[in-house]
C-alpha cells in the first residue's frame, strides 16, 4: 500500500541515526525517490503517493521540497511532518525492506552523487524535462520502466 513521501523520509531519517549520521534535504529527497523506483520497478506498485516533478536540478517531490527546504544544504533534523504521521499509512514489511535495502546501498552517497544518477542520459528525468516548463510530472510508468531495466543489468555485448 503506497505511502506518503513522508512517511518514507522519515524511515530513511529514522536509518541514519540508528547508523549515526545526517541526511541533507537533496540526500532524502533522492534517496525516496529512488526507493520508489524501485519499488515500482521489481513490485509493481508505487512507495508512495505524491507527485514527483522535473525539475531543473531532477526529479523532485515538491511536498517533501516544502518541507525540507527551511534545512537548506545542512542536516535533516527530526521527523518531517509529525502530526501528519498519526494519520498517514506505515510501511508495510516489504517496503521497509525494500527502504532498508536503498538505504543500505545508496545511504553513503552525497546528494550531488545521488542527483547525478537521477540526472543521467536516459533517466525519467532526462526524459521528461523541458527546460523553462514548469511543473512537469514524471510519470510512474517511465519510473517503473527505467528501474526496471535496472535491475535487468547491462545487456550483453554482441560481436
């Protein structure tokens, strides 16, 4: 059952303090978007259920912007949205899994490292910006393919 972005940026806040570290607002951002390709790549079904635009610095969730942007280029402090977590659907085993695993594999990356891989040739950002338009929504088709084709791995070379 696909979740707030929220609910998902507080779990990855929750990950890097049991590991002892800070998440900038760019880190969480990339780090949710991420979890929900790839939920929507190997499950089928979406992690969460906001919005995700282009933007011309790469796909941005603007609720989750709203709320992170008073932090600037410092560390996420606390838990996003407090109140709104009382009402909000909690994870369910396999898409807490599913963050541990993002969490684990891309948790150590800066926020330009992680922007760079959401910015790259090919990526549903790449696809669906539009320099000077605004508010594009990148679509959880494209998403779902593009994480897809990521976990096929590189295809083999032909001679």
């Amino acid at each position: 059952m696909a979740t707030s972005a929220h609910v998902v940026a507080n779990e990855f806040l929750r990950l890097a303090q049991e590991r002892r570290t800070a998440l900038t607002p760019l880190q969480l951002m990339k780090l949710v978007y991420i979890a929900h390709g790839w939920m929507l790549g190997l499950r089928h079904r979406p992690l969460i259920t906001n919005r995700i635009e282009a933007w011309r610095y790469g796909p941005v969730i603007p609720d989750l912007y709203s709320l992170t942007k008073k932090f600037g280029s410092g560390a996420v402090v606390g838990d996003l949205a407090p109140w709104f977590m009382t009402r909000a659907p909690r994870l369910d085993a396999e898409e807490k899994d599913l963050t541990q695993q993002v969490f684990d594999i891309y948790g150590d990356l800066s926020g330009i490292q992680l922007s760079a891989m959401t910015h790259k040739q090919g990526t549903p950002w790449a696809q669906t910006y539009r320099p000077d338009v605004w508010n594009i929504p990148i679509s959880n088709d494209i998403i779902a393919e593009h994480y897809r084709q990521l976990g096929r791995g590189p295809e083999p070379a032909t001679h």
